[in-house]
C-alpha cells in the first residue's frame, strides 16, 4: 500500500458517492409518497365481571289515576277512605272552600279520577256537569284546585208544527226534544190550560238552542223564542237576559210570561171532574164540588201553582193526603188524594211556584188517581178555570230598550224559519202532485 497516492483515491471515492446521491434526487417524484395506510387496531381487554357494563334501569311504573264510578249512597270520604286515605290528608282536601262544596255533593252514575300515592292524593278529577269539572294537583302540603269551564258550541235550531191529537205527539213529528216540548208547556202555562184549552189545529213554533261539544251534541239549550197559537189566539215568547245576568220569558210587549199563579198543577192530565154540584160517586148523592178534579197517572208530580207557605200536610178525612198552601194575605190553594208528599215540604215551611209538593193517588175518598185542586180568595172557594188571576209585572224601565232590541232578532227569526218551513212545505206538495 505504500507509494500508491492518496489524494486521488479520495477523489475518485468522492466522486462516485456525489453522483449517485445526484441520481436518487433526479428519479424521486415531485410530491412526498403518501405513507401506506395501516389498519387502526384497538386491542381487545377482557373485562372481569365487575368491570363488564351495568345494564341500563327498568322504566319507573309510576301509579295511574283510578277512575271510580259512584254509587247511591257513596260519600267522598267514604271513597278515599276505602284507599287508604287518611283522615288528616281528608282534610287538607277540604280545606279549599270551592272543592269542599263540591265533593260533599257528588253524585251517584258520576265518576272520580283519582290518583293517590302512599296514602296521599296527587290528583283529583270530577265533572260537576257537562260544562264544569273540578281540576286538584298537590302542591306541596296543599293543592291547587281549578274549575274548568268546558265552552259549547251553540246551534240554532227551529221546530213547528200543528196538533192533531197531542202537543206530545206533533212536537215528536216535528223532531222537537221532550225536554224542550216540556219547556215550552211550562213556559205558556200561565196562560193555556194544556188539559182544557188544546184543540186540533193549534199550532206552535220554537226557535232554541242545541249545545256541542267535539262535534257532538250534549244537550238540548234554552228556548230562545216561541209562539203557540191557540184557538185563534197568539201568544209568544222571548227570552231576555239582563246585564247582571238574570235570565225570564217576556212577551213581545215586555211583560213576564211568569204570572202570580199557574193555571195547572198537574202537567199533560185531563179533566174528569169540573167546579160545581156533581153526583158523588162514593156517597152516591148529588154534592157541591168546590173544585177541580185532573185524573193522571198515579205517581204523576203536582206542583205548587204559586209561592207560598204550607200551613197543613196531613190526611183530612175525605180528601186524603193533602196539601194547603197560602199565597199573600188574599189567596190559598188546596191539593188533595196525593199517594205522597214531596220530599221538602213541611208544615209552615215556604215553596217555590212550580216546586213538586206531592205525587197524584187516590187517597181518601178516590175511585181513581186523580188530584183534587180548589183555589180560594179570602176563604170563599172560586172555579180555577174561570177566576181571574193576578196580572203579569213588566219588564224594568232600564231594560226595556235592551229588551226590545232582543226581540226584534228573535222575532225576525222565527219569521224567518217560518216562511222557510212553508217553502218548504209548499215544495213537498207541489212534488206529490206532478
């Protein structure tokens, strides 16, 4: 190795080291290789029982309201009692006035939602009616407590017709609800007899009220306005309902349907024996008969033809269970052969006009169910067909303007409807004669 130069075996080497880093520059691409993908593998790890994952909790079945139909004879606490309710949670629950009221009168055929919970009620419901239920939530200790008012949905509805044989029977041909043909009886029942003074041919008109709700009909509503025309004689009408929200029926002219007495005692019956001497048929001799005799249908309602104070309730010898009433200082009217007393009426207690005081039988001396009425003016016995009975009272003088108002509308309508039914008719007729 001695004497052979150095200098140019470094060179060379230099050389050939230059060029080949010269060719891996010249052959590399312009862009870097992206990098070959490598699969992302997380290593499984076994788990030991206690660290495996917790499976996720059952749903809470929370308690749901029971829905509770009422019995006769059932009180509200009564019920929560039967829960298991306590007396003292009772009583937090009638310590809110408006709910006391209301659940100290339920009534049997209604039911209550309830919801209790370890002896302590969370939730109440209970329709009062078709309009109102009563709405509790617990709040803490006590309860909110609401009444919700459900709206109705009002339509008109227009009935007429024209008897033949019964009200009863041409209201149902005319499509009018008993409720409302009732309504309508009890409304010109100060002046029409409906056992004496119906004819064939009378014929009547009623523009009233239906109540919905969803859709669906609820109920029958008032009678809005009604003309009944009988033996040639109109009679019509309206209701009115005052600012302060009191509600009657007047005629046209403004005075009240409603008078000091009704004409009958006794709804839909017939006559059987009239004021005046008559042969008796149990004592079989002819005798005075001071008053008016309407055979019905035993248990049939008798109801107080005015306001008055009950001044004797008892058996009188011949006329069985009776009833007197006495109206004002002048008047008293006298109810015989019931087969049983209304349920609030008491010796020296008042009633209302129309108030059910008895039911029709045959008592004492009856060869039937029928009741006897007699009608009185200072003592002196008077026919109840014929005597004149006390005026009606007019509408208030701050009322009238309103009230007039009212019945223009309700008059333009039956008017209406009425010229719409005898279109209607006359179309049918002309029908069947082609």
């Amino acid at each position: 190795m001695t004497g052979f130069p150095l200098r140019p075996l470094f060179f060379v080497a230099g050389l050939a080291v230059a060029t080949t880093l010269f060719a891996v520059v010249m052959d590399a691409p312009d862009q870097p290789a992206a990098p070959a993908a490598v699969p992302l593998e997380i290593p499984t790890r076994s788990m030991t029982t206690e660290q495996e994952a917790a499976p996720l909790p059952p749903p809470v079945d929370r308690p749901k309201p029971q829905l509770i139909t009422i019995k006769q004879g059932d009180t509200f606490s009564g019920i929560l009692d039967k829960m298991g309710v306590g007396r003292q949670e009772l009583r937090r629950i009638l310590e809110q006035r408006e709910a006391r009221k209301i659940l100290r009168n339920i009534q049997a055929g209604k039911q209550l939602s309830l919801l209790i919970e370890d002896g302590r009620l969370q939730s109440l419901s209970y329709a009062i009616n078709t309009a109102r239920t009563l709405e509790m939530q617990r709040d803490g200790n006590g309860f909110r407590t609401t009444v919700v008012q459900h709206p109705f949905e009002r339509r008109l509805r227009f009935a007429s017709g024209t008897i033949n044989s019964s009200l009863f029977l041409a209201a149902q041909r005319a499509g009018l609800p008993d409720k409302i043909t009732m309504e309508m009886a009890d409304i010109f029942g100060w002046d029409i007899d409906f056992a004496l003074d119906i004819r064939a041919g009378d014929q009547f008109s009623v523009l009233y009220e239906e109540l919905y709700r969803h859709g669906e009909k609820v109920r029958s509503g008032n009678i809005l306005g009604a003309e009944f025309t009988n033996r040639g004689k109109r009679h019509i009408a309206i209701r009115y309902t005052s600012p302060e929200g009191h509600s009657g029926y007047y005629s046209p002219d403004g005075m009240r349907m409603r008078k000091a007495f009704r004409r009958t005692p006794v709804e839909f019956s017939r006559i059987s024996s009239r004021f005046g001497n008559r042969f008796h048929p149990i004592l079989n001799r002819m005798r005075a008969h001071r008053g008016v005799d309407y055979a019905a249908p035993a248990g049939t309602p008798i109801r107080a033809t005015s306001d008055g104070k009950v001044t004797y309730k008892g058996r009188r010898g011949g006329y069985g269970k009776t009833v007197i009433l006495q109206h004002g200082k002048r008047y008293s009217t006298l109810y015989a052969h019931m087969s049983r007393y209304g349920r609030a009426v008491r010796t020296g207690k008042t009633v209302k006009q129309g108030q059910i005081i008895g039911y029709v039988g045959q008592s004492g001396s009856a060869t039937g169910p029928h009741l006897h009425y007699e009608f009185r003016i200072n003592g002196v016995h008077h026919n109840p067909l014929t005597v004149r009975l006390p005026k009606a009272q007019p509408i208030d003088k701050k009322y009238r303007d309103d009230f007039r108002a009212t019945a223009e509308k309700v008059l333009a309508h039956l008017e209406q409807q009425k010229g719409v039914m005898v279109a209607r008719l006359s179309g049918q007729n002309g029908e069947k004669q082609r």
